[in-house]
C-alpha cells in the first residue's frame, strides 16, 4: 500500500478516484471522532511574514489552517457567494467561514463519507452547507458564486479541463477561481494551457513549494502522532507517507522539488 502512495500521483487517472474513495472511506471510519478534518499538507509564512491570528481552538490545525488563509487573505469575501470544490472533511470551510463571514458558502467532494461527517459536525456554522457532488460535473446553475475555492483537489480529477470550465461556468463574470495544489514541474506548462483554454485569466501564480516544506517540517509530529492513534497498525506506513511526514518518501519529494507546489488566482474573463 505505501509503494501505491508513493506512486499515487503517477497512476492513471481513472485508477486514483477509487483509491481516493477508498481512502476517504477509511479516514472517516477510523477518525469519526472529528480530530483530523483536514488533508492538506499545510502551509508556513516565511522571510518574516506575520502569522494569522487564530482562535485556542484552532492552533492544533495552524499549518492547514495558514494553506487556505494563504489562498483566500487578499480577498474581503464578506457579503460574497462562495463554493469550494473538494472540501474533504471541511475544516477549510469551517474556517473561512467563521474568519472571512461569507454569505454564503457551499463545501462540496465527491466524498459522500465526508460530506455526511461535515453534516454532522459543522451544523452549528452558519451560512455555511455541504452536498455531495464531482468536480468535473457541478450540481449548480450558471453565474451563482464570487468565488471558486479549491485545494489540494484538482490534481485528483480525471478530466481537469472539464473542471476548469465547469468552475468557469459557475463563476459571476470577474469571479475568481483561487486554487492551490501539488504538480510535477513537467507538468506546469500543461496545466497553464488547461486554464487559458477554459477561459481564466492568470491574475497571480505563486510557487509556494518552500512554504508548504516548512509546514511539513514543523507539522509532522503532529501528524504521526494523530496516525499511530487513529489508525490500525498495518495502514500506519501508507498514511505517514500520505501525510508527508518527516523521512517519509513524499516529503522528500517536496524538499528535493521532484513535486512543487502553487497557487493560483485566476478571474474569469467577462
Ligand atoms: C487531499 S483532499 C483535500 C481536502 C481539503 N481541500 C483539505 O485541504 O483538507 C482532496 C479532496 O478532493 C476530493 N475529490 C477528489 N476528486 C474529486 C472530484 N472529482 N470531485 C469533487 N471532489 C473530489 C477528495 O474526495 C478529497 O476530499
């Protein structure tokens, strides 16, 4: 299972849903006690940055937290219509909402496991709703939202042009799509290519590959240690790797730049 994980990014496209589901339905079978709801690798300030402010209760998801506060901070979402594409087990959502008061904000993933526990556990954020839908097929009318938030998602979709113009299409004319996420360096000028033929304009493109090393870095006690207690010994390797925990063969691929990681603000063109 561990040598799958590592090669995750290299399978072909339709085998990574199911294995995606899979593993989403064992997260949420070993964790229905709510303490890992997120599953990004996290993000730190450098060069001196000041830090968000969170609240005692959120400390313990800082560096996840920091990945979403880095992807949506220069944006007042107050008053705006938000959908974020593959929210997981929506500790972003919670967030945003509760930091950045949107009007409204959906979560939605292809995850029925996870949007059931998001249902169950956020019922008391207001404004704030999950539904179980695809990225590449988006349950919502034409010209609905402000704002498209999507991380550490995309690179999961089989047809990822299908979800550009399906976000596109969703989009109110100037809504911007804001997505952050892992890739191959090969594969930048691609995926560029990808968002250009759906319509986006590139406002903002930042290689944040450094960041996201020094979340790891400073995350991965945190991140064994919810491992060894949640989960059953014989899965423990697969998820550190998953994880991205210190030693472990993703997160050297991220120090050594085989994987990079960016973030994207891209507006939909009138
Ligand atoms: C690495 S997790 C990130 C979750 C969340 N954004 C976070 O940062 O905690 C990727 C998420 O994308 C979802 N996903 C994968 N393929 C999808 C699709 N085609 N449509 C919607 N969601 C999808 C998965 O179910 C999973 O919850």
């Amino acid at each position: 299972m561990t040598k799958i994980i590592e090669k995750y990014a290299e399978l072909p496209k339709p085998l990574r849903k199911p294995l995606w589901k899979w593993w989403h339905r064992k997260m949420n079978q070993y964790d229905s006690g709510n303490v890992a709801n997120f599953m990004n690798y996290g993000y730190e300030y450098l060069n001196g940055d000041v830090r968000v402010q969170l609240k005692d209760q959120d400390e313990i998801d800082r560096y996840c937290i920091q990945l979403y506060d880095h992807v949506v901070n220069k944006f007042n979402l107050e008053t705006k219509d938000v959908l974020e594409v593959g929210a997981g087990r929506g500790g972003g959502a919670s967030y945003i909402s509760r930091y950045f008061k949107p009007k409204s904000y959906i979560g939605m993933d292809i995850s029925k496991s996870s949007i059931e526990f998001c249902n169950n556990y956020y019922d008391n954020v207001e404004a704030l709703n999950f539904v179980c839908g695809n990225a590449e097929k988006l349950p919502f009318d034409d010209n609905m939202f402000d704002f498209v938030i999507n991380v550490e998602s995309a690179r999961c979709y089989n047809n990822q042009l299908a979800f550009f113009n399906e976000v596109f299409r969703v989009l109110k004319p100037d809504g911007k799509l804001l997505l952050a996420d892992m890739i191959y360096p090969v594969e930048i000028d691609k995926l560029q290519s990808i968002i250009k033929q759906s319509g986006f304009d590139i406002v903002q493109e930042t290689n944040i590959s450094k960041n996201v090393v020094s979340a790891l870095e400073k995350d991965s006690d945190r991140r064994e240690g919810l491992i060894d207690k949640k989960m059953p010994k014989f899965l423990r390797k697969s998820f550190k790797t998953f994880a991205g925990t210190l030693g472990t063969s993703r997160y050297n691929n991220f120090a050594d730049g085989t994987f990079q990681y960016l973030s994207f603000v891209l507006e939909k063109q009138k």
